[in-house]
C-alpha cells in the first residue's frame, strides 16, 4: 500500500490530503466549529520483513471508511444525499456508497469538529532500528529520541535521508514544524488487528484496549578470542557463541519466573496497575563473527525484547538481566556489554474514550450479529464458560469496571468473562478487554493525547507473517463500530459546545 494510494483514497473520502516531510499521509475533514479540536484516527502503513498485509494497513483503511461512512450520513440528513445519487446515476439505495467519490466542497461545514486521519511512516522501525518515527513527529517527541542522527545497517544517517531524498535542507526544524499542539486535539483513537489468539479463542470479533505494555530493547554484545574449531580445547576457549546461549536461557528463567510470581495473563485481571501481567522476553536477532563453520566465533551480538505493563517491574527486569550476565562472562573469560536501543513507557488508555468505544461496539451489534454464524455465536458461549472456569476474568462488574477508568474489569456482573457471547447481545454491556503486548503509534501519540484503542480478531493470532488475516466480516463489524463511535463523538463535542454557550 503506497503513501500515494493512501492519499488518493483520503481525497475521494471527501479529505483533503497531502504528505509531510517525515512521510506521514494526512487526510483532514475541517469542522463547522474549530474550537472542538481535532480529533485524530489512523495506524501505520509499513511493515515488517517478511510480514502481513493488515498489520497498521487495516486502522488506516478503517478509519478513511469511517469518515466517508460519517460523511454520507451528515449529507443523506441534510437531504443532500439524494440530490447527489441522481446526478451520481447510482441508486438510492446505498449499494454504491463505495463508489461515491466525496469532495471537500461538498462535505464543508458537514461536521462541527474537525478530523484527521493520518497514515503513519515508520512505526516499526525496519530501517533505522527506532519505531514511532511518524507518530513522535506530530506527539513533538522526535528529538528526545534522538532520531535524526539514527542510522541504518550501512551507516546512512536519517539526517542525511531526508536531505538527500526528500530535499529537507534543515531536517531537525522541517521535523519539530510537524508536531501538533496538545490544545487543538481531543484525542486520539487506533483500531489494528489483535496480532494474538485471544479474541479468535473467544469467537468474538472486537475488543477495546486497556493498555499498552512498555517496551525496552536491548542489545548484549560478548567478545571472546577467535579460534580454530579443530585445535583449542574445550577447557581453555573464550567463546562468545556459548556465552551467549547461555545467556539466553538465564534471560528466559528470569522472565518466566518472573511471570509465576506476578501472572503473565494479558486479559487485564484483578490485581493493582504495576502486578506484571503480561510480561515477555525475546531474544530476537543474533549476530555472529566470523560465521563461520570452523571458526569460534570472536563476538556475538543479540537483542533483548522486554515487555510489560509494569514499568516498575519492566525495569526491575533489564536490571536484573545485566546483574545475572556478567557472572556468565566472567567465568567464561569473555567482555560483556548491554546497551539499550529503545524505551517505550506503559501507556494506559482514557477512561472516557474506552466507555465510548465501548458502547459505539455495542451499538454496533445488531451489524456484528448479522455478520456472524449461530454456531460460532454458541462456540463462544462455551469458550466462555471455560475462559471463567480457568480464572481468566475477576470477580468484578462491568459497572465497576466502567467506574474504574484506570483499571478496566474483565467481568459482567453475571459473572461470565467479558470475551463471551455477550458481546452478540444487545441486552448484555459488557465486551473483551484486553492488555496490548504490541507496541503502536498510540503509545506515542499518548505524549500528544488522551488515547484509546480497538483490537480485531486476526486469524490464528497470526501477524508478522505472510500468513496473517482478517476475515471480511470482522473488518465489516469494526468499520460499522468506528463510524458509529465517530459519530458519538462528534455528537459529543458539540453538545459540551452548546452547553458552554
């Protein structure tokens, strides 16, 4: 999905659109009444090596259908709509909505606060090893990172990038011109596949984010004598590769008892907001020199991935990995560092912005029962049972948890977990909750605004894979609930305007 491709799509949504330095793709509908702010939707349009079609892609696409899907609606209550199909030649029936292609004329003055859908660039970090570069741009947060003198597997600075390719001739004020002021945005809201198995265990479609885990990305590097692999004795090496598998199963035993204690359940349980849930260990990428068959290995480098939504625990954590790995060197005679290649702080969705996602994926239900199958219903009411059985909800109400705006409850008052068939129910208020061990640009937004996110079912919990999928009909039911919470906020901000006034 390229940058041009998204902006054209944001045009014929009735936006105008244009690309900025850093390579985010703004689409923006301006509001009858700019005192309300804007608020602000979207995801990530890059992607991993090796990855998925729908990871960032699918926020992106939603959230233009959303405010195309909101737009037609303000048009068809203006009795504007109807004029439009005839001279359109599309029947008025809606069928061709798809087809519509809205203008900025047309759609003025439609809506009284303003929105923005932005594409962002660079959330995973591929190139340059640091995620966020597009969301910290417009967050402001871009030079405490210190991004622009980042550089790639080559050498090539970031700084050196955007003069060369884009023609920014000075990159550090193009970069701090980007950013948004906190007073003119109300807030910001990501929809993005789940990336995990939990909603497809439930046979649900959707379910609202409580938090974001907090990131640290290590890197360990050990260095040893490099040798013939046929003539130094075992006893008398200092090799680095062994080192390191070592080191890497200590780092795995700190984690895992780490989660016997605290609990490693995402499903965001009874128990205070620093209990550790959720937490993981990753040893991602191994370098090795030389690399060769017969040859010790001189060094070794290898990433720590740490995450949890513990920032107490999470530190507690990375202190302990370089305490346990230098035992580890020293007795096998080689040097040891540890350096750390990125921080993302735990970030806690707002209470009001989850209540209002919540109750627009209610709303949406009737859409969301018609998109799917009685038997998967049923599945979902016998997965719920057992998800109860095996203490994966606490023992509070959902009237609690909506109370609770900074920890969230997992539990109806009728005591069935909220990833049940509940959720197919208008009768029903409760729906899943979950912790996101993913990072996303909402992380960096949250220095911007208040944030808050909606996950959808993925196949097999599968992402960063070729593999990875969204079935039609779970992208059906989160378009309806984002138009649908689009709208209750638009409705929202303008009656605190009336009241005001």
């Amino acid at each position: 999905m390229s940058f041009m491709q998204i902006k054209q799509w944001m045009q014929q949504a009735g936006m105008s659109a244009d690309i900025d330095a850093i390579g985010n793709v703004h689409g923006v509908v301006e509001g009858s009444q700019p005192e309300l702010g804007e608020l602000i939707v979207g995801s990530h349009y890059d992607t991993v090596v090796d990855g998925g079609k729908y990871d960032g892609a699918l926020g992106i696409i939603l959230g233009i259908s959303a405010v195309k899907a909101v737009l037609l609606e303000a048009l068809y209550r203006a009795g504007k709509l109807q004029q439009q199909l005839q001279h359109w030649k599309l029947p008025n029936d809606g069928a061709a909505a798809a087809d519509i292609v809205l203008s900025i004329e047309m759609v003025k003055g439609l809506l009284p606060g303003a929105v923005r859908v932005v594409a962002f660039c660079d959330e995973e970090g591929m190139r340059f090893k640091s995620t966020f570069w597009g969301s910290r741009a417009l967050a402001g947060t871009f030079a405490q990172h210190n991004q622009l003198t980042a550089s790639d597997a080559n050498g090539t600075v970031f700084e050196d990038v955007l003069k060369e390719s884009s023609g920014v001739q000075d990159p550090a004020a193009a970069v701090q011109a980007l950013a948004l002021d906190p007073k003119t945005v109300r807030g910001y809201v990501e929809f993005h596949l789940e990336q995990g198995p939990q909603l497809e265990a439930a046979g649900l479609p959707l379910a609202v984010v409580s938090a974001i885990a907090g990131q640290t990305w290590l890197t360990v590097s050990m260095e040893g004598e490099q040798g013939h692999a046929g003539t130094v004795p075992m006893l008398l090496r200092k090799d680095p590769m062994s080192g390191a598998a070592e080191g890497i199963s200590v780092i795995e035993a700190l984690c895992l008892g780490a989660q016997a204690v605290t609990g490693g359940r995402n499903l965001d349980d009874e128990g205070s907001e620093d209990d550790g849930e959720g937490l993981v260990c990753t040893v991602g990428r191994i370098q090795v020199h030389p690399n060769q068959v017969n040859i010790i290995p001189k060094w070794v480098n290898f990433t720590v991935d740490v995450r949890c939504k513990s920032q107490e625990l999470r530190e507690q954590i990375v202190g302990l990995i370089e305490e346990h790995l230098q035992p580890v060197c020293s007795k096998r005679r080689l040097s040891c560092t540890m350096s750390r290649l990125h921080d993302a702080k735990p970030v806690r969705s707002d209470g009001q912005l989850l209540g209002q996602l919540k109750s627009a994926v209610l709303k949406a239900q009737p859409i969301i029962q018609q998109l799917v199958p009685e038997e998967q219903q049923s599945q979902a009411q016998g997965n719920a049972m057992n998800q109860q059985a095996h203490g994966i909800c606490d023992s509070r109400t959902s009237t609690d948890a909506e109370d609770d705006s900074s920890h969230p409850g997992s539990c109806s008052s009728a005591g069935h977990t909220q990833a049940s068939a509940s959720t197919f129910s208008v009768r029903q208020s409760s729906i899943p909750i979950l912790v996101s061990g993913a990072g996303h640009d909402a992380m960096a937004m949250a220095d911007l605004t208040k944030i808050a996110m909606v996950f959808v079912r993925c196949a097999g919990g599968i992402s960063h894979n070729p593999a990875e999928h969204v079935d039609a009909r779970d992208v059906t039911a989160a378009a309806a609930a984002f138009a649908t919470f689009m709208e209750m906020d638009l409705l929202d901000v303008a009656a605190i305007k009336d009241e005001w006034h």
